[in-house]
C-alpha cells in the first residue's frame, strides 16, 4: 500500500546518511589537518549544516512538508521566519537541556552549544520539514497514537534514536581510558550521529516489517 | 489494616538482608592474624659466636628521646629559602634545615611513608609493632584498646628500660601499665589545640634533664588538631609550627651525647586538613634524626633512601638501642644510621650494617616461618621462594663471618631486596578473604532480593496468604539454625554462630520461595483476574522498563571505580533521566494534553464527565512545575557536593566548611544569613503545608510539635549556629557564657526533637472535629465546602484555611451493617473532621521534617541550603507522583487499588543517594563528618556508643529522611486527588465528597498490601544497589582500587541500606500506629455521634 512511500523514504534516508558520510571523509582527504577529533566542532557543523541543507532539500522536493493554505509571499516569509526562530530556540532549549544533565555551565559553553545545534539539526529541523512550525503537532506526534503517516512514525523512530544516541553518549565520560572521544562533547555527538544513522536505517526497516499492522487515520 | 502481619513481613526480609550482609562483610574484609609471640634477648644471636645475652651488649644509644608530632606533613618540614611569601605552613620549621647543613654527619630528614589508614591509632601500632595495618583496624579508633603483639615499649620495657610518656591519652590505652611515668592528655576534642601540647611543654625540659628515663615519648597534638579545625592554610597553623620549632630547638639544646632524638609525624593532612586516606599528602609525613654524637658516616649520599617506610622505624631503633626486634615486625633497618662494616671496633660500639642487616633479617625470617604455620594465606609459591633467598643468603652470610672474603657490596643489597620483597609479599597477602562465606552471602542476598522482588509484585495476591506463614519461617528457621549448631558441636566441638543464622535465613527463604509459588499457583486456580498478572511479571518487556532500566544502569555503575568515584554526578544524571521520562511517557500514552475534540469518535467512549480539559490542563501545568522545581533543585544541588581524593581538578563547596573556619566576617555574615533564611523556609514551608490540609486546628500532640517545638527547634539551631561561628577572641568577657550556649542549645534541640517526635508517636491524630445539627441539611444541592468553610465554624478555624472533611460517608458505610441503610441522609447528625483527609500524612510529615531539622542539627550551617532543596526536591516528587496518577486516573487509564508504580519509588530512593552526596558526604573514610560527634559535646565523649550514633546519623540524614518519608509516596495521590476521579463504585452522590485518605480505610485490605508492595519496593532497590556494591567487591577483590573505592563503598552502602530500612520500619511502623489511633477515634465518635 505504502511501497512507494517506504521507498522514498530509504532513498531520502540514504542520500542524507552519504551526506554525513561525505562530510566526514572528503574533508579528511583533502584538507590538511581535519580530523573528527582534532576539529571536532567544524565537523559537528559541516554535519549539521550538511544534514540541514540536504533534508530541507529532499523535503521540499519530496512535498512531505504540509502544504500552506494560502500562496501569498507575506505568508510564507512569516512561516520560513517562524522555522529559523523555532531552529534557534529549539538549540537554547537543547543548550539548557544539556547544561541541566552536568554539563559544563561556563568552561565549555562554545562545545555545548555546538552539541545543541547538531541535536537540533538532527530532530527539530526534521519536525520543522515534516509537521512544519507547529509545536502542538510536535507535540501530538509523539504520542501512541498520534502518527498520522508513515513519514510521522518515521519522525518518531529517527527522534527517540538520536536522543537515546546522545544520551548513551554521555556513559563513558566519567571512565577513566583518557581516550580522544571521551572529550566532551565528543562522546555525545559522536552518539547522536550514530543514532540518527541507525534510525535513518531502522525506520524503513521497521515500518517495512510492519506495514500490515500500521493503520493511520486519515487527515 | 492489619499492620502486624507487614511489619514482620518486612522485619523477617530486613533480617535476612543484615544475615546476608553481615556474612559477606565477614569473609571480605581483611583479617592479619596476630602473632602472640614476643622477641627475647635469648633467640638474636650473633651466628658463630657464643652463646651470649645480646641485650646485655654495649648499645650504641642509650636513651632515645621520640617527639610525635602529630599530622607533621612533609612540606611543613621543608624549608626553603628562595620562598619569600610562605603560605602559613610553609617555612615554620626552619631549625630542621638549619641543622641537617650545619652538621650534616649529626643529623637527616627523610621523607617518611606512613601506609594506611593514616589515623593515629592505626600509625601508633604501625610504628610500634612494625607490621602492616588491616582494613578492620580503622573502626577500632574509638575505642583503641590494648596492643596485645610484640612492639617496641614492650621490649623497651622488657630490657629495663624506663619509659616516659607524655602527650596523647591514645598511649596509655595501647600500652596500658607500660610507662614508668605517664603523662597523659585528653586527644578526643579536635577543637581544642593547646591542651596537650602546654601539658607536655610543662614537663618535657624537667623530665629531660632528670635521670630517670631512658625512652622519652612525647605526642604533640596542636598541628593535627590544628589542621582539623582550621586547615593547613590558617594563621593559626603558623603559629602553632613556630612553636613545634621552639620546642625542637631547646629539646636539642638539651640533649646530652648518648642520646638519640628523632622527630616525626605519624601521618600527614589533606589540603583541608583530614586524614585517614591514602593520598600522598596524607601519607607522607617527615621524620628527623639527631644526635649530638656523630650519627652518620658522611653527609648525605646518593645511596641513602629517598623515602623511609614507617615500619622502618621499629628495627633501626630496635637495634641503635640494642633491644631485640620485635616478633612480627616487617620493618627494614635503615642502614645509614649504622656504620659500614669494618668500623664497628673502636668508641663508637654497636652495630656495623652488615650485622644489622642480618639480625633483621634472621628476625624476619623466623616471623615468616611462624606466620606461616598459623595462617595458610601466604602463597606456598612465593613462601617456599623467599625461604630459599633466605636459606642461600645466610650460608653466603655466615662464610664471611668466619673469616671467609671480605664481605662484599652485593650481600647488604640482597639482604635489603629480601626483606622489601618480605615485605611486599605481606602487604599484597593480608588481603585475606573467606570465600565460603562471601559465596554464602552472596547467594542470601540474591535470594532476599529476588523475595523482595516477588513480593512486590505479587503483594496483592500474597498478603492474604502469609498471616500465617511466617511462624512456619520462623518455626524453619529455628530448626536449621539449631541442626547446624548441633552438626558443628559434633564434628568440630564449638559453634560458629554465624553459619548457624546463615542456614537460618536460607531455610527461611527457600520456605517463602515455596510457598510463594504454591500461593501463586493457588491463586490463579482461584481468581482468573490474577492469572495475566502472574503470568507475565518476569517477562523481559516488564524488567526492561525504563525505571528498571535506570536502577539496572545504577547497580552497573556500582561495578566501575570510575562510576563510584563520580557516584554524584552519576546519580544526579540518573534521576534527571527519569524524571524527563516520566512527561514523555504520558505524552506517549496522549495522557499529558486533553484530547483534540475527535467526531469520529463515539460520545459513550468518553470515560468519565470529569474528563474537561481545565483539568486536565491544570495537572498538567502542576507536573511540569513540579518537574521544573525538581529538576532545579537536582541541578543546584549539585553544588553542595565535596570532592574524593581521585577528583583531582575538584573544588570542594563553599557551603561544607563550618563557619568558624571563614576568615572573612562578611562572607561569614552572609553564609549565616543564607543558612537561618533556608531554615526558617524549611519551617515555614512545613507548616504551611500542614495548615493548607487542616491540621492544625485540633490540640493534640501532633499539633502542638507542629506549633511550638518546630519553630523552637528552628531557633534553637539558628542561635546555636551564631555561637558557633563568634571567633574565639572577639568576646573576651563572654567566654563562660558562649560555652554554656555552646553546650546547651544543642542538647536542647535535642531534647525538644525528642520530646515532639515522643509526642507525635503518643498522639498522632490531628484531627479537628466539629459536631454541628444544622449540618444536616446539607444536601446534595449545597455545593460541598472544599477549600473553605464558609458557615458557623469556629473563629479559630475560620483564621486558617480548611478542607473540612466530611465524615458522613465513612459513618455511612459503618453504619450500614446496622441500618442497613434505610436512614435517610438528612435525618443524621452530621459530623465534620478538619484534617481528616490528611490523617496518615500529616504525623508522617511532621515527623520527616522534625526529623530534618534534627537531622541538620548535625550538618554544617551551610547544608541548610541543601536541605531546602532536600525537601523542595521531596515535594515536587511527591506531586509529580500525584499528579501523573491522577492525569491517569482523569482518562480512564488508572488501573485500580493504590499500587504506586516503579518510577516514583525509584526516584525517590535515587534521591535519596543523590542528597547523600548532596550534603557533602562521599563514600570514603576520611570525608566522614566526625564534628558531628561534637555537637552538643563540645569536650568530647566518654562511651562510644553516643558518638558513633550521632555520626551516622550525620553521614545517611538522607538516606534517613527519605526512608521515614517512604510512605508518603501512598498517601499523597489520595490527598492530591481530584473529586470523583476514582472510585468508580462511589461514583454517585458520594463521590462529591472529598475522602483522600479515608479510602484507604475503607479497603484495609488494600492498604495494608499497597504499603506492603511499597515497602518492599523500596527496600528492593536499596537491596539491589546493596548486592550490586557486594558483587563488585567480590568480583574485584584482587582489583588495584579495591582497598580505596570497592570496600569503603560496599561498607557506605551496606550501612546506607541497614540505616534506611530501620528507618523505612519506623515509617511504617508509624502508620500503622497512625492507623490503631483512628480506628480507636471512630469507635469513640460513633456512639457519641448517633446518639
């Protein structure tokens, strides 16, 4: 019923997952001195400026995005202002968030917030793409019943996959290995990342395994 | 309820868990065997010569002078001259440095290693006997009983030496009837810094130059009391170095030339000024070597060690006084005390390295053999490899002495890498444990909490069945118990009583493991409705839920050093996790907002009328305030926390320190005024809530602790605080005075916390009632008086802000037996009981902040704040907890009875661990907050009994509040309730009235299992983190960080949980008490009341 839409949504998710993987490699072969590590934060902003631009992209082509009521330009302009006001705070709210969990209040405050634009690049901006700039549909998506497509339990699986990414994220810091990645933030985004690669992949998947059983009401 | 049957439901699982515990305990923690053999002057004989007294030999000292200066770290010895801002510790002491490069041959300073526990007591014994501290030994400070092993006064003594001592009273209790002159002082009071040292400094210069003395002890305490009082970086500090530095200089103007003095500390301090741990700064003290007869061969060398073990001591003085070493010292001699070989002959008399080097070793040697024998822990391996180093190196030995080659370099170095590796192999083998009772243990404390587990989720199935199962436990136990005893007179002589309690709870729990599921069985075969509930509470969807997982994530954490060293933070995460799952969940279940108006959906769907989405909103707005305020109290009070040694860029707070050490007046100030505002709050607060509920309108007990012993207890503790903090020296004139204060605020905050917590167990109704006739015209029409009671009440109830309860309905449904309810309802006289919705909380609260206020008694001034925050955090948990019930109950999803789910309880006994550390207290030995043993007793104590209960009573305060407050998490849903939320069968008319918690009297049945479920989730999560710490000793016994983060954690945690589940009884125990009291009040009431 829904092949198609399944197979959209694995391609969409494929072109942004060798986005990422892109990001991450073309920089390491060709500019001298990147390293994930190293320049752990221009990569978490060439990835979540990657991820932002390619989903937008996708998701505009795709029509996934809610279709406006009215075509007026003034219109628009207000909706397209409201998402980047949305964006930002969206990144003060992971920033506090954050903070609350022990991070660093002052020290690290440039790494912090860099953890809470990628966060904010991973989920909010595809809430922004999918619901558009609507905090009570946010709101309602994640709750059992209140998928209202495919690509809404799609949302919620990539979503939950990230935080839970990031929050196993922060276990090892307190180990004593002194490795690299036990630096923060890097522990942290390195699991939201990986998260949100396996929730790109289980999404598909799992809707796929479960397409008899996944009734949606209509809109 | 049936309050009996719980109670010793939950004694008999309380007990099991100490059985369990206290066996593991047993076989963990290190036991050195003591050798009760002494050294004579008979058994150290020089090989190859005759046989020969070798005390009567010519020692090379006569008389040693010992200057003990207690915690006399390594950097307040050193001196250095390029320094020209010292800090108040540094350069105070310039006459060691002066002496050691004017007369480099006369005199040394060595760095000097104590090993740990770096407490007196235990460096007193090490430092005399020679041998290696236990772990046990450390809870022995308190009452340090007599040194039973061979040690140096001994055969000082035994060799007819006089020995005088002054200083320190922890001497004359080790060496008890061993001085020819004692002098000594009281140690106990660590605020009293010049007591000891003046009495010494009285008799030191008139004893020395006297003649009847051959070993002068002398224990200076300033510096250490110093250090515990004001820290090392304190003027005060200064000042007493200086005077440490006088004394050493007029003690060596003093000596004559057959004398020996050596100065030493016998541990050293933090920063903070503790010890008791095993950091550098606390081990590493300073020991000075001085003679005005040359002591060295030539000035210092590179040869000579760097650093000098505090075992060391005992032979080296042992042989420069030519007394035998003693029995079971591992100790090395330190050769640059002693001549090379060849230079013996001549004045100087004595010992050459050679020879004393081989004595030592001998000694060793026959201490191994002897050790070896009693005790099979050293490894046969390394055992049968150092008696053949010995065995080679004393043939090789005794071919010198007759008048083979010269004697050679390498036989002094081997000799000295064979007792280092002595005394390596003993240091690494007095880790002994007895697996047959850790494994014992073990296996008790994986049985209890797996009951602890079944018992919870099946308490409502269980409870009916067990009234009489636990004599059949008891009867079992018995039997098992007495069939080991006889078992063991009969093959071994004697009882072990340990096994015999082991096989006692075992039995026990097998039996209740058996009969459980014979129940279990019984009530499936009976009620259908049971069987899904049976059936599934193990599937892995149930234990894999979030708040399972979380406590899963916490025992894991207990595994990891790593984890317990950052235990505070890690909690903190772990709860601020839960507590953001607890909205998502309900938004999950679409329970958080009210439903979007759906037209599909049928109207008669729609569960309940009291379904509008005000309401809704309203408790939802509540949880997330409340969910705010929690998560803001967790964040600041991750301020409150101090620091393990393994933390190194940690600061400690600010607010740990007592405010006697602030130097600043105005931040002094300040921190006061924080501290008696956060106090006065914690009051306030308290009240009000009681008052908000109407409870304080009756005259009982309760109420009258409520209304004047808490804010007396309040003000008590705030003007003891401003007694405690005036500087010593500013009120010359008042010193009687602020020592009385000082002894009598707190005694009597203490006696009015006894007195109101008396009271409140005495009479805990606080219930107000109010017998009216016209009432009876109330009808349903009337709209029922919630908040306010608007006619004909009392003035004195009008002032306060009421909830009358009504009591109709409760004598409705007593009554109905009787009337078989023909009456009609407007024919009653009514009655109306202010606070009687609240009348299982209210005692239970009051008792839990009485408690707090107790409780912070004990804490420094600047833990108020934390406290706040303990009982802000407590409130907010408390309606989280009632509002996500109730969002539940609003939409039709409340699964009936008074169960409280998982996830409150888990986060109420997380944060109970969390405030542990939130109040400044670390699982680690020398962060215990000894002070409080002086509270209220500021010249110390005479028993140990008092001052042990009070420290622990300072060090699980958390652990306590949130234990005795366990049952609130039952009550407060009800009182928080929303009308006609639940109840369906009272849904009518009924169900307008506001019951709260008669409900539970209504279902005894009910409550007594839903205290039971909640009791025993409690003590599960604590017995789960218990087993988890148990495991991880046991698992990583041999582990590098064993001695210094498993064991002291396995000891905090095993104490935390016996603490809190005393605690967690008398909770319950008092609302059962609570529960007696009502059912007494209504049979007083009916007859009066339908009269």
């Amino acid at each position: 019923m829904w092949d198609h839409e399944i197979r959209a949504m694995a391609s969409t998710h494929a072109i942004i997952a060798a986005s990422v993987f892109m990001v991450t490699v073309l920089p390491a072969v060709f500019v001298p001195g990147f390293s994930v590590y190293g320049t752990h934060l221009l990569w978490l902003y060439l990835v979540s400026g990657v991820v932002t631009a390619v989903s937008v992209a996708v998701f505009w082509l795709l029509g996934i995005t809610p279709p406006t009521k009215k075509h007026s330009l003034g219109y628009k302009l207000s909706r397209l202002f409201r998402s980047c006001l949305y964006f930002f705070l969206s990144c003060l709210f992971f920033h506090t968030v954050v903070v609350l969990y022990g991070a660093p209040l002052i020290e690290s405050a440039l790494e912090t917030f860099s953890l809470a634009v990628l966060l904010t690049s991973l989920t909010t901006l595809r809430c922004l793409c999918v619901l558009g700039p609507n905090v009570q549909a946010w709101i309602r998506v994640f709750s059992r019943h209140g998928a209202m497509s495919v690509w809404d339990t799609c949302l919620q699986i990539t979503v939950a996959c990230t935080m839970v990414g990031a929050w196993l994220g922060a276990f090892p810091i307190p180990l004593d290995w002194d490795r690299p990645w036990q630096v923060w933030p890097v522990s942290c985004s390195l699991g939201a990342i990986i998260g949100f690669l396996t929730g790109l992949v289980a999404a598909p998947a799992w809707i796929h395994y479960h397409r008899k059983h996944l009734t949606y009401k209509c809109k | 309820m049936k309050g009996l049957p719980v109670l010793s439901l939950l004694l008999w699982l309380c007990s099991v868990y100490f059985v369990g515990i206290y066996l593991f305990v047993s076989g963990f923690l290190l036991v050195r065997l003591e050798v009760n053999r002494t050294s004579g002057c008979g058994d150290v004989l020089q090989p190859g010569q005759e046989p020969a007294d070798f005390c009567r030999v010519q020692p090379r000292f006569r008389r040693v002078v010992l200057l003990v200066i207690d915690a006399l770290q390594l950097d307040f010895a050193r001196f250095d001259p390029g320094n020209t801002a010292p800090r108040p510790y540094e350069n105070k002491l310039p006459v060691l440095e002066e002496t050691v490069s004017s007369r480099p041959a006369h005199s040394r300073l060595y760095p000097f290693r104590a090993d740990p526990p770096t407490t007196t007591m235990q460096r007193i014994k090490g430092f005399t006997t020679g041998s290696l501290p236990t772990f046990v030994d450390v809870g022995n400070n308190f009452a340090s009983s007599a040194i039973l092993e061979d040690n140096l006064i001994h055969q000082f003594v035994q060799t007819g030496k006089r020995v005088v001592f002054m200083g320190d009273d922890t001497w004359e209790s080790l060496f008890p009837k061993k001085f020819h002159r004692s002098l000594p002082f009281p140690s106990f009071n660590v605020k009293d810094l010049h007591t000891v040292d003046n009495g010494i400094l009285q008799h030191l210069y008139n004893t020395m130059v006297g003649d009847d003395w051959e070993v002068l002890v002398a224990h200076f305490l300033g510096v250490d009391h110093c250090g515990h009082r004001f820290g090392p970086d304190h003027p005060a500090m200064a000042e007493k170095l200086t005077q440490m530095d006088g004394v050493i200089r007029s003690v060596i103007d003093r000596l004559q030339n057959d004398t020996l003095l050596v100065v030493m500390g016998d541990h050293g301090m933090t920063d903070t000024g503790d010890h008791g741990g095993e950091s550098q700064k606390e081990t590493d003290a300073a020991v000075f070597f001085y003679s005005p007869f040359p002591l060295f061969a030539g000035p210092l060398s590179q040869s000579e060690p760097d650093v000098v073990p505090q075992t060391d001591l005992v032979p080296t003085l042992a042989l420069l006084l030519g007394v035998p070493i003693p029995y079971s010292s591992v100790g090395q001699v330190l050769l640059p005390l002693f001549p090379p070989h060849g230079q013996t002959e001549g004045a100087v008399g004595g010992l050459s390295q050679l020879e004393a080097l081989w004595i030592n070793a001998k000694q060793v040697n026959r201490f191994l053999e002897t050790y070896s024998t009693m005790a099979k822990d050293i490894p046969p391996e390394s055992l049968s490899q150092l008696k053949d180093t010995f065995s080679q190196l004393s043939s090789e030995y005794l071919t010198t002495i007759r008048g083979g080659p010269s004697p050679s370099p390498e036989l002094a170095t081997s000799l000295q890498a064979y007792l280092t590796s002595v005394r390596d192999t003993c240091r690494a083998t007095w880790a002994q444990f007895n697996p047959f009772k850790m494994a014992a243990g073990l296996a008790i404390l994986t049985l209890a909490c797996l009951i602890c587990f079944i018992l919870s989720e099946l308490s409502f199935a269980l409870n009916g069945e067990n009234r009489s199962g636990l004599k059949a436990q008891v009867a079992v136990a018995l039997t098992a118990g007495l069939c080991v005893a006889v078992c063991q007179l009969y093959t071994r002589g004697y009882i072990e009583v340990l096994w015999c309690v082991a096989a006692a709870a075992f039995s026990s729990e097998l039996l209740f493991l058996w009969r459980a599921r014979q129940s279990g069985v019984c009530a499936v075969a009976k009620n259908g409705s049971i069987a899904p509930k049976c059936a599934t509470w193990l599937t892995p969807r149930r234990l894999l839920a979030p708040p399972l997982l979380v406590l899963l994530l916490r025992c894991a954490s207990l595994l990891s050093d790593s984890y317990v060293v950052a235990e505070g933070r890690v909690v903190t995460f772990l709860v601020f996790s839960l507590a953001l799952y607890i909205p998502v969940h309900l938004n999950w279940d679409s329970l958080l907002l009210p439903p979007s108006h759906d037209p599909l959906k049928p109207a008669g769907l729609l569960p309940s009328p009291a379904l509008s989405p005000s309401t809704v909103r309203k408790e939802s707005s509540t949880l997330l305030s409340c969910l705010g305020l929690l998560i803001g109290s967790l964040y600041l009070s991750l301020s409150f926390h101090s620091c393990r040694e393994e933390q190194g860029s940690c600061q400690p707070s600010p607010f740990l320190s007592p405010l006697s050490r602030l130097q600043d007046s105005q931040l002094k100030n300040l921190h006061y005024i924080l501290s008696v505002v956060s106090l006065g709050l914690c009051t306030y607060l308290l009240r009000c809530c009681l008052r908000h509920y109407g409870n304080l309108n009756s005259s009982g007990g309760t109420v009258f602790t409520a209304r004047c012993i808490l804010p007396l207890l309040s003000v008590c503790l705030g003007l003891h605080w401003a007694v405690s903090a005036t500087p010593e020296d500013t009120f010359r004139n008042l010193t009687e005075l602020i020592s009385l204060a000082q002894l009598a605020l707190p005694r009597a905050a203490f006696c009015l916390l006894g007195l109101g917590l008396f009271l409140i167990w005495l009479d805990p109704l606080t219930v107000f009632v109010k017998t009216r006739a016209e009432y009876s015209a109330r009808g349903p029409s009337l709209p029922p008086p919630r908040y306010r009671a608007s006619t004909g009440i009392s003035p004195q109830a009008e002032l306060h802000h009421l909830i009358p309860q009504i009591y109709q309905r409760m004598r409705r449904s007593l009554d109905d037996g009787e009337l078989s309810g023909g009456s009609e309802a407007e024919s009653r006289p009514a009655v109306e009981a202010y606070g009687l919705g609240t009348v299982y909380s209210a005692p239970l609260l009051l008792f839990c902040g009485l408690l707090g206020i107790g409780l912070l008694l004990l804490h420094p001034e600047g833990m108020a704040l934390s406290f706040l925050l303990l009982l802000l955090e407590m409130a907010a948990l408390l309606h989280i907890h009632a509002s996500s019930t109730n969002l539940k109950g609003l939409q039709g999803t409340f699964s009936g009875g008074y169960n409280v789910p998982w996830t409150p309880i888990v986060l109420w006994s997380l944060a109970a661990t969390q405030f542990f550390h939130a109040t400044g207290h670390l699982p680690t030995f020398p962060s215990i907050q000894w002070g409080a043993a002086f509270v209220g007793f500021p010249d110390g104590h005479t028993g140990t009994t008092l001052p042990a209960s009070l420290v622990t009573l300072n060090t699980f305060a958390a652990h306590i509040l949130f234990a005795v407050g366990c049952p609130l998490l039952l009550f407060w849903p009800l009182v928080c309730e929303i009308r006609g939320s639940r109840g369906g069968r009272a849904f009518g008319e009924g169900g307008e009235d506001a019951v709260m918690e008669m409900r539970l009297r209504e279902n005894p049945q009910q409550f007594s299992s839903a205290l039971l479920q909640l009791a025993t989730r409690y003590l599960f999560i604590h017995g789960a983190q218990v087993f988890a710490s148990v495991c991880a000793a046991a698992i990583l016994r041999r582990h590098l960080m064993v001695w210094k983060v498993f064991a002291p954690k396995l000891m905090f945690e095993a104490s935390g949980f016996v603490v809190s589940s005393v605690f967690l009884l008398v909770g319950v125990t008092l609302v059962a008490r609570v529960d007696v009291a009502v059912g007494r009040w209504f049979k007083r009431l009916i007859p009066d009341a339908s009269r």
